[in-house]
C-alpha cells in the first residue's frame, strides 16, 4: 500500500474544519466505503462520532494518487449522511 501525504490545502482544511487527523487517518486505513471523484480521484468515507458537534458524521477524504504516493487532496465532515451514502450506513 502506497504511503498517505496531506497536501497544505488539506492541511488548513483540518484546523478550519475542526477536523481530528487521527479520524481521517482512521478513514484512510479503513473507509468503509470508496467512490470516484473527480478528474479521477478517489473519496474514501466513513461514519464517525464528532465529539465537538456531539453527533454522528460523515467524513469524506478526497485522494490523488500519483505513481509514488496517495496525496490526501481535501477533507470534509457532513450530516448529510444518507445524500452520500444512498441510504447505507456502514
């Protein structure tokens, strides 16, 4: 498996967003779901609780990935669960 890098733009994305690494780390290694995204890139997923919100999320990490690595490109939580998942909640 090819080693994870944050873009800067991910990077800001974490402490604008308030988002934990260690959640998106824990999306990385383990996403209950993949999908493609754009220009193909990769959305990986994964319900979390966000203790700061109190409540069930969903956490969704946009990847490249290039011949050496996969290079995290943005990240973003959601309560808009079921418009992303289709209804399945993994």
């Amino acid at each position: 498996m090819k080693s994870f890098r944050y873009s800067d733009h991910a990077l800001t994305n974490l402490k604008d967003r308030e988002i934990d690494r260690a959640e998106v780390d824990a999306t990385l290694s383990n996403p209950k779901a993949k999908e493609a995204g754009q220009e193909g890139r990769q959305i990986y997923m994964r319900l979390y609780h966000d203790v700061a919100l109190e409540k069930e999320m969903l956490l969704r990490v946009i990847v490249e990935e290039t011949e050496s690595e996969l290079v995290v490109i943005t990240v973003y939580k959601t309560s808009q669960i079921k418009k992303y998942r289709k209804g399945d909640r993994q």
